[in-house]
C-alpha cells in the first residue's frame, strides 16, 4: 500500500453538483462534484483520462441549465476507480465556491497576544 500526499490548499468541503466536462473544445461528458476545496475537487465520473489533461468544467442548474457561462479550468491530478481528482488553474474564491453551492469557513485570524 502507497501512502498518497495530499497537495490542498484549502479545506474540504462536501458539494453536490452535476458539471459538464470538457477537454480541448470538446465535451467529454458529465460529472457529479462530490467535494471541494480553493484548490481543487473531486469529480464522480466514469470518465478516465490521464494525469495532467487539461479539463474545464461547467457547472450546471437542477434543471441541466449551464450556470452564468461560469467555466473553470482545471487539470486532472488523480485517476480513481470512481472519479477524478482535480486541481484548479487558478485558486477559487469564496465567490466562485458560492456559485458551486458550498460555504467555506474563512481561515482563522491570527492575533498578537495581548500584553498583561
């Protein structure tokens, strides 16, 4: 057994969402975002494709509408048996993560100690 090191920045957060997968112009199919963090996700998908394949995702509505032609690009990091893990070009914000229906807790704040 291979212990695997974990790159995330960023907590991981539970998601619900169907997403459009595409590579090169292409759509490849669908997937269903199971978690996200800032710096990346995992996708449930039949869908295999190799380490380092550049994707865009496209998340949709309920109702298999595209979601505010909001597209982000990403970059396969892992192959599964049940999905992909990916990693996001360009870090997200906490915008962008509300579009994707989650709610990251903001980082705590660290404070000089008071003097007595």
């Amino acid at each position: 057994m291979t212990n695997r090191v974990e790159h995330r920045r960023g907590q991981r957060v539970a998601a619900a969402m169907w997403l459009r997968l595409g590579s090169g112009g292409a759509e490849l199919g669908m997937g269903n975002l199971a978690d996200v963090s800032i710096s990346g996700a995992f996708l449930e998908t039949s869908i295999k494709l190799p380490v380092n394949t550049n994707i865009t995702l496209e998340p949709l509505t309920s109702a298999g509408v595209a979601l505010d032609d909001l597209k982000l690009a990403a970059r396969v990091a892992r192959v599964e048996q049940r999905g992909l893990g990916i990693e996001w070009r360009t870090l997200l914000t906490p915008e962008r993560l509300a579009l994707l229906g989650v709610q990251v807790p903001p980082p705590p704040v660290w404070r000089w100690p008071q003097a007595s």
